[in-house]
C-alpha cells in the first residue's frame, strides 16, 4: 500500500491487513493494541498508587494516601489515579477530535519537565561535588555538567517549537499550571514540615 492510501482515523495495521485479504489480522492486531493499552493503564495505577503512599508515608502528600485496604493495597491512591485517568474518557466524549492531542500534550509536558529537573540537578549536583560540598560519584556522567547543559538547551528549543505550533501550545498551558500546582505545593509541604529541606538520602550519603 501506498502511504496515501492511508486513511484519518484508521489504523495502519488493520488496513494493511484488510488490504492483502487477511481480515482476522485486523482483529488480532486491535486486540493486542487493547490489550497493550490495559495493561499500561494497569501498571499506571498500580505504580502511581504505591508511589502516593510512599509520599504520605514520608509526610510530602496527604495522609489520606497512606492508608490500605483490607487486602492490603493502596486503594485511595488507585482511585485517584482511575479518577485521572477517566478525565481522558470524558475527553474523548466531549471534543473526540482534540482529544488526543491533549492528551499527548499532557505527556509531552511532563517529559519535558521531568528532564528539565533531572538535568537541572545533575548541573547542581556537579556544581557542589566541585565545591567540595558533596562526594563525587564513582560513576560520572561522560561529559558532566557540559551535555547536561546541551539537553537542556535542545528541551527549550523544543519548547520553542511546540509554543510555534498552535496545535500544539496547549502542552505549554499544561506546563504551565503543573509549574503552579507544584509550587504551590512545595511551600505548603514547607510551611507544614519546615525540615524537609534538610532531609537527604542516607543512600546518597554513600554515593562516591
């Protein structure tokens, strides 16, 4: 088939198979598709729903998250997360040919900021074993401080891309108020919990 022939909204896979006259091939790939997609769903709430608690056990989320079920299992992390997730349900009811592009944008915007802040302590972090305020690590970064400068510098240019693209901008909205929300989250964890600065790792300790 030509890549012409393809057609909004129908799946490559499944019109590739219809085409060379294979219809059940278009029934096992949506079936792996589905289930591919259930189980990433699965896994996402199992995770995010340990990781809440985690964070209320260590006094940096509502206590709320901390408690269990009587099967053991962190339910009010998990429903918050199903609660999350459905938000991309009613999406795709309300505006079904914007959804996903929200969506993506929701993803983009928080691996941008995950690397930013990753990158961003590693420059700090470098920046103190120079110092001397911390121990080196025995496993370096190749190049240190600089390519974590490099990255940085080509996430603001895609940045800059996505903020070109209207399609698109509305991955730096998300940004944008995840930057607020977590803000204001942090001076509220500092206000209640005023040590939390002075916390490290005891496993980083070790590092180096």
């Amino acid at each position: 088939m030509k890549w012409t022939e393809f057609a909004p909204g129908v799946s490559p896979f499944v019109e590739a198979f219809a085409k060379i006259g294979i219809p059940a091939g278009a029934g096992i790939v949506n079936f792996v598709v589905l289930t591919a997609a259930l189980s990433s769903c699965n896994s996402g709430m199992y995770s995010t729903g340990r990781m809440l608690r985690t964070l209320a056990d260590n006094g940096e989320a509502p206590k709320v998250f901390s408690r269990l079920s009587a099967s053991k299992t962190p339910a009010t992390g998990i429903t918050i997360s199903v609660a999350f997730m459905g938000i991309g349900v009613v999406l795709n009811y309300v505006v079904p040919e914007k959804a996903f592009g929200y969506v993506t944008s929701v993803a983009t915007a928080a691996g941008i900021w995950t690397w930013l802040m990753i990158l961003i302590s590693h420059v700090l972090y470098r920046r103190a074993v120079d110092a001397g305020r911390l121990p080196a690590s025995s496993f370096p970064a190749p190049g240190g401080a600089k390519c974590s400068w490099i990255a940085i510098a080509f996430l603001l240019f895609v940045t800059g891309l996505i903020a070109y693209d209207p399609d698109s901008r509305v991955c730096l909205y998300v940004m944008a108020g995840w930057t607020v929300a977590l803000a204001a989250g942090w001076f509220v964890l500092k206000s209640r919990n005023p040590q939390i600065t002075e916390r490290r790792d005891p496993e980083f300790e070790k590092v180096g």
